[in-house]
C-alpha cells in the first residue's frame, strides 16, 4: 500500500506533495487500522470460525422456538455466543498483528465513526443482536444451517461437511493448535475472491 | 470493554435507547408495551420469559425489554440489567395487597450498580379499575419520597395499559431524561 501511494505521489505536484506530508501521521494510523480491519475480515471468512458458530448452533438450537415470547434461558446462550465468538476473533487478532491491542484499535474505531461501514462491521454488529441471535438459531433448527445476512458474508459451510464432534469448548485449543497455519489460510480465503 | 460492544457503542445509531420494563407479575408490563406499540392486548397471558420491543418514539428508537415478574424469575432479572438506560416499573395499582412486595423488589433494583444511572419511570397502572390508588398514594406507598431516591432521575404518571391514558406521557418524560443525560453531552 505504501509503495502505491509514494509512486502516485510522484507523479504528482509539488503542493500534493507538501499536503501528503502532513498527512504522514494519519496514515500510520490508517494502515494499522486498515491492516486490523483486513485481518477481520479474513478471520470472518475462516472456516475454523464458521465450524465455531456452526457447532454452538448445533448444540443449543433445539431449545428454540419460533414465539415471540423468548425463554430466559436464550439470553444465558446469548452471552456465552458473544463471549465465545468475541474470544475467538480477539485470540486470532493476537495471533496475526503482534502489535494489537483494543485499546488502540478501540479509540480508532472511536475516531472514524463514519468510516465503520460494510460487511465487516455489519457483521461483527450481528453478533451483539439479541435478535439476530434468536433468528439464527430459529434458522439453524429449522434448515440446519446458517440462512439469511449471515451466509452472504461468510460463504455456507454446510453442516454436512463439518463434524458435528468438535465441542465448543475444544476451540480455544484449535485455535493454539493452528497458529501455524493461519497465514496461509487468510491468504487462501482472500486468493479465493472472497474478500471484497 | 470487549471489542464487539465497542463496535456497538461507535456504530450504534445516534438516539438509540435501552428500557427495561420490570415489575410483579401482573402489572401489566407487556400490555403497557404492546398497547403503546399499538398491537392487539387481548390475548396476553402471563409472561414466562421476556418480551424485545424496538419502538420509533419521536426520534428514537427504543429497545424495550419486558421481563416477567413471578416471583421465581426475579433473580433473572440482573441478567438484563447491562447498558439500561431507562427503567420502567410498572405497578398494579389495584393490587394493595402486594404493595409492600412491590417496594421492597423497587428497592432492591435501586441498590443495583448497573441500574445507578438509569432513569426511573413509574407507572401506576390499573387506573381504569374501581379501587385504584391514585398517584400521591403509590408514591407515598413505595417511599419515592425517601433517601434512596434523592439522586435518582425519576417520575410517576397514573396510567391505563387497556385505555391507554397515560402512556405517552410517561415514555414522552422517559425520552426527554435519557437525551438530555445522554445525548446532550456528546
């Protein structure tokens, strides 16, 4: 990215030149912050994170129904998705920018207010909605799959071609085991056109 | 604060609020909700869980959780208490019987660290019955006169979840709090 914007740099007057450096600043800013979102949107699209949703589904799914009335216990399932999906995203953020930390992307996030637009954070949004929560699992039990917002974004990964036998609580583990080989795969999923 | 709730916090839309609507069983907590949601109040049976309402009030959008009240899901509760912004509590103001229960639950909701900032909006339903207590006297019953609501943003309208008088007015204080503690700062 650097190398682009110096070679456009260039090529262009000496008064863009004297602007752009002033800006030298704000872009450190913005490639840290482009770079955490760019490995969001990789870590969205893993499958490991799919299997992840997936198989919490899978496991509390059943005790849903289609009421408008919701039972208490969904809201004790909705906690332990969020924690569960937001424990993933940050362990793989720590694993792919040795330099992140939330506070740092927090008070960025905090600064570009009108720049947090597309699929990433309408996703990442999804997963604090109580009531997207309760349609995915509504959606889950009655297809036995993800329908709806979700799939555009991650791509399906039927539950047919992943194992119902991973527990929730062995992805942490997964996670660790894979450090290895999560560079290669974000590579993968961005060679295969599926970042935008 | 985790990475998805600050997400949350940034993104979310500029006037959007959090209510918790609570009280006993049988106060009428989502027939008040769905009266001022104009749905049909016929058919409600006793709450067992929760109700999630997003209503459009003059502006805002107001995420209303209505949780039951029996007894033994009380202790649930807390569970809800995350990031309210506005407490409803609705009474049953027929019902003199379970007054003392009514501000013994109040009071302990008032002790809760998540709730201290929340403004308190009290409905003294059931004015459309014969034997009603009138507004003065379920302040007076509940002691919002005392000490542990000195520093407590709070109002109290008689209304009627069947009539629907009342009703406006309350969610019309309830906005006009929240926006000028939350909304007026940033």
């Amino acid at each position: 990215m650097d190398k682009v914007d110096f070679s456009l740099l260039g090529e262009d007057s000496g008064e863009e030149i004297l602007i752009d450096g002033g800006d030298s600043n704000v872009s450190e800013e913005d490639n840290y912050f482009d770079e955490i979102v760019g490995a969001l949107e990789n870590i969205l699209m893993l499958e490991e994170f799919n299997d992840l949703q997936n198989d919490f589904c899978e496991q509390h799914c059943e005790v849903f129904e289609d009421t408008e009335e919701s039972k208490l216990v969904y809201t004790d399932l909705f906690s332990q998705y969020t924690e569960l999906i937001e424990g993933y995203i940050i362990g793989r953020l720590t694993l792919e920018i040795n330099s992140f930390s939330m506070e740092r992307f927090g008070s960025l996030l905090a600064d570009r207010q009108d720049e947090i637009t597309g699929d990433v954070f309408d996703m990442l949004m999804s997963f604090t909605d109580f009531e997207e929560f309760k349609s995915l699992m509504l959606s889950f039990k009655n297809q036995g799959g993800f329908a709806g917002g979700i799939d555009g974004c991650l791509g399906i990964v039927s539950k047919e071609n992943f194992g119902v036998g991973v527990g929730v609580e062995a992805s942490p583990m997964k996670i660790a085991g894979k450090k290895d080989v999560l560079s290669p795969a974000s590579r993968e999923a961005k060679d295969a056109g599926l970042s935008p | 604060m985790g990475l998805l709730s600050i997400i949350r916090k940034v993104k979310a839309k500029e006037k959007e609020c959090r209510l918790l609507i609570l009280g006993l069983d049988n106060a009428g907590k989502t027939t008040i909700l769905k009266k001022f949601n104009g749905e049909d109040i016929n058919t409600i049976s006793p709450t067992l869980g929760f109700n999630i309402k997003t209503l459009e009030h003059r502006g805002y959008l107001l995420n209303c959780w209505d949780v039951g009240g029996q007894q033994t899901i009380r202790s649930y509760w807390r569970n809800y208490f995350e990031a309210t912004d506005g407490l409803v509590w609705v009474v049953d103001s027929a019902d003199r019987v379970r007054l003392g229960d009514c501000k013994r639950e109040l009071d302990c909701l008032m002790e809760q660290e998540k709730l201290a900032g929340a403004s308190l909006m009290i409905f003294a339903n059931k004015q459309d019955l014969a034997g009603a207590l009138s507004e003065e006297e379920i302040v007076e019953a509940l002691g919002l006169k005392g000490e542990q609501f000195k520093t407590r943003h709070w109002s109290i309208v008689a209304c009627s979840a069947v009539t629907g008088e009342g009703l406006l007015v309350g969610m019309d204080w309830m906005t006009d709090d929240i926006s000028s503690r939350i909304f007026m700062l940033s």
